[in-house]
C-alpha cells in the first residue's frame, strides 16, 4: 500500500463524508480543503479530487449498484462512513484499473479507520460481491502496482 496514495483516499473519503452530510458544499470549498489536507503535492492532490469527483459524478449507478448487493440494507440505514467508504471502494473497483485486491484493502483500512469495529466486515461483504468479473479473473496484483496512477482524470 502506497502511504501517499492511501493518504490522498482518507481525503477523498473525508471529503465524500462531507458532501454526503452536507450537499450544498462547493467543488471550490472541497477543492481547497482537499489542497490543504495533502499539503498542496499536486500529485495526490489530482489522484484525491479524481476519486471524489468519480464517485460523486457515477453515485447513482453506484449507489445502484451497492442497493443491488446489499442484502437487508438500504443506503440510508448504513452509517455514513461506511456508505462512503463502499462507494468510494465502488468507484474504483468498477471504473479505474486499480487492482481490486488493492482497491479492496484500501477500503478496508479507511472503514478500520473511520468505521466501528464492524465496519471493515461490512464493507468487504459488500464490496466482493461488486468486483467485475474481468477484474476477478485478472492476475493479482503485486504491491508496488498501487504506486502507478490508476486514473488520469481531467480536473
């Protein structure tokens, strides 16, 4: 796991926390939140803003998706940080080519860190059954595959 990487997903999903809870924040007000969290390095500061700014614009399909899943659970009666982290997860699982293992432990780090004690089972149970299946069927990934962009997003 890419500790810079890894850092640029706790933002992203602190700020994907944020919109959830409070929709009328700005792009301008995350942005500029975003800058400062990661210190300005440009780098992690596209790779965050891409990962929030994906997951906020495919939600729908996303939270499509996860509904779909989620055996017995609605989005509304999942706490809030654990619905962000399965839809930041969901986000790259079905439109990056992160690695879903990767994807997956980095998801499971942020529910640890942000979640209950349940949360990280919570999110896996979900998240594996949203994995495509090209993905699955793709080699494993070797550690240092996290270290290479996964996105090339447009800002």
């Amino acid at each position: 796991m890419s500790p810079r990487r890894h850092q640029a997903r706790e933002v992203a999903l602190q700020m994907l926390f944020q919109k959830d809870l409070n929709p009328d924040v700005s792009p301008d007000m995350i942005r500029e939140q975003i800058r400062e969290m990661l210190e300005n390095n440009e780098q992690m500061c596209r790779f965050a803003w891409s990962l929030f700014a994906g997951t906020i614009e495919s939600q729908k399909m996303i939270d499509q998706k996860i509904e779909s899943v989620a055996a017995n659970w609605t989005l509304g009666r999942m706490p809030p940080t654990d619905r962000n982290a399965i839809r930041l997860g969901a986000f790259e699982l079905l439109y990056t080519d992160t690695p879903h293992p990767v994807v997956i432990d980095e998801a499971l780090e942020l529910a640890k860190s942000f979640g209950s004690a349940q949360s990280a089972s919570f999110v896996n149970g979900i998240l594996d059954k949203l994995v495509p299946s090209a993905k699955r069927a793709a080699p494993k990934a070797s550690p240092s595959e996290d270290d290479q962009p996964a996105i090339d997003a447009a800002e």
